[in-house]
C-alpha cells in the first residue's frame, strides 16, 4: 500500500491478518480496517473501518475483480451513513478517499468521471478494463 497511496507512510498487518493499521504521513493519525471476508473463489473481500478519518459510520467495503480478454475489471462497492455531517459532505469524503487510494499513483488506469449513488446506499464504482500501467 505504501507504493501507491500517496498518503500512507506506514501499514502494519495483525498477526492473524484479519486487521491493518494504516499510518498516515506527517501525523498521528491512523485508520484501522478489519477484513470481514476473503473469497479467492470469487476474487473479492470485504472490510470495515473500524475507526478511522471519514465522518462516517458502518462502512463495509467490497472489491472484486472479474477478468476478461481486454484485461480486469475492478467493482468497488461500499454501504456507509453519515456521521456529524450532511450526507452530501459523506458522500463526498467517502468518494474523494476512495478515488484518491486506487487511482493516485496505483497500477489502476481511472477515469476522471467516476461515479456513485447517495451514502447509505451501496456505491459502486466500476473502474473499465485495464492493465496495469
């Protein structure tokens, strides 16, 4: 993680795996996220926050990855409310770190346009098939 996040100076693993600890440059501060489940057969998992920056609560994630000819295609789904703030500034902080942590500096090609539905729902961002740079 720490190749590609711009953010990251820092990610340790628990020794049972099932939890990261995210350091971020220049601070103190850390995300903690917790695997919820690993599906080789259907190359995805899923992961919450279980403390973290966004303002928001219930995060559960999942990526999944579904090959083709023209190369992979990667489906971020994420389910999330509000917390201490208007769903919009959510939805907002919610998309912006999700934008940034796999289309800054990762082996994703992203469009500049990629869109989701209102916080509490599931977003999905479908990132089109690419290679890696």
């Amino acid at each position: 993680m720490t190749s590609w996040h711009p953010a990251v100076e820092r990610c340790d693993l628990s020794a049972d795996g099932k939890q990261r600890t995210i350091f971020l440059f220049g601070s103190a501060r850390t995300v903690v996220e917790g695997l919820e489940n690993w599906d080789d057969a259907n190359h995805s998992f899923t992961y919450t926050i279980v403390s973290g920056l966004l303002p928001v609560a219930n995060y559960h994630a999942t990526i999944s990855v579904i090959g083709s000819a023209n190369g992979s295609t990667l489906t971020f789904a994420v389910g999330y409310e509000a917390r201490g703030v208007p769903d919009a500034d959510a939805k907002t902080a919610v998309d912006t770190a999700i934008y940034r942590s796999l289309c800054y500096n990762s082996p994703l090609l992203c469009s500049p346009d990629q869109r989701s539905v209102p916080p509490a729902e599931t977003v999905q961002l479908v990132f089109p098939p690419a290679r890696h740079r």
